[in-house]
C-alpha cells in the first residue's frame, strides 16, 4: 500500500520496531498519525526517550510509510472534517505531563485517545469503545507484521481496525 491509499482525515496508530529482535512480543514504539492528503502527508504526534526523559515530538511528516523501523499503521478513525485542529491541540495537550510516573509512549497514545473520545460539536473525533480491545488488536497485529518491518520488506502494510468505529455522530 502506498500513501496515496491512506485516507484522509484518517486517524491511525503507528508501530515502530524497537530493534532487530522479531521475537520481542508487544514491544513497539507508538505514536498517532492524522493524514493531510496524499501530497501534503499528515502530521504524526508520539513522544521519544524513556522513563522520566519523554520529549514531545510532533510534527509534519511527508513519506511516513518510509519512517525507519515502521511496522505499520492501522487505522482507528475518520477524523470528522474541522476537527483537525482538534486532534492536534489534544495531543499536544499532554505535553507538560510527560516525565510522570507510568508515562511511555503506549500509555501516552492511549491517554490522548481517551481525550478524543469526548464530542465536539456533536461529533466523537475517536469513537471506539473498547481500548482495551484495540490495544490487543494493535500487539497482535505488530507481532504478525515485526519480521517483516526488521526485514525492511516493502511496502509496509496499512490495515484498519475491527473494533474502532468510524462513525462519528452523537
């Protein structure tokens, strides 16, 4: 799959190998992805270092299907048009939280997307229920994409989650 394929205003989660080892179960590098459009690219918002050390690092990224050690992108939601902004103040809000205790880049992921749960405007800009489930969903899908993406082989594959809706009304 190419970028041309992703969607736009599509929200997705990324996974990064963290090494060479294809055994390393649920062990991956998270962040979000919000696709622009297949020219511009998206933005991709996670967090870098470790425990105590996380930098903020969001930005603008044209070729994220290219990124090193990629495993992936799964898509978890179509962003409702003029939210945006939404999704990029929402991430970034987490940002002066970052060195407490029980902070990694999964368990950042996952506390922006409770804080897109909430409507806005009478729409949900992440409408899934379970994030336990997708949390799941997400592991065993890097773990059956790991060797590949330490391989290098191309292209990277691009799937959409089972339990995240992509209706967006309230």
């Amino acid at each position: 799959m190419s970028q041309q394929d992703l969607q736009p205003r599509g929200l997705y989660i990324l996974l990064f190998a963290r090494g060479d080892n294809a055994d390393a179960k649920d062990d991956f590098h998270w962040a979000l992805y919000l696709h622009q459009d297949k020219s511009n690219g998206g933005k991709k918002f996670h967090i870098t270092g470790s425990a105590g050390k996380w930098l903020a690092e969001h930005g603008v990224t044209k070729a994220v299907l290219k990124e090193f050690l990629i495993v992936g992108l799964i898509q978890i939601a179509n962003v409702p048009e003029g939210l945006e902004d939404h999704i990029d103040k929402k991430c970034r809000s987490l940002d002066s939280t970052l060195n407490q205790e029980g902070i990694a880049c999964r368990t950042w992921l996952f506390k922006v997307l409770k804080l897109l749960q909430a409507p806005v405007d009478g729409k949900i800009p992440f409408p899934c229920a379970d994030l336990d489930a997708l949390e799941r969903e997400v592991k065993d899908w890097g773990n059956a994409n790991l060797k590949s993406a330490i391989d290098n082989v191309q292209p990277r594959p691009v799937a959409v989650s089972r339990f995240c809706s992509s209706d967006s009304s309230v």
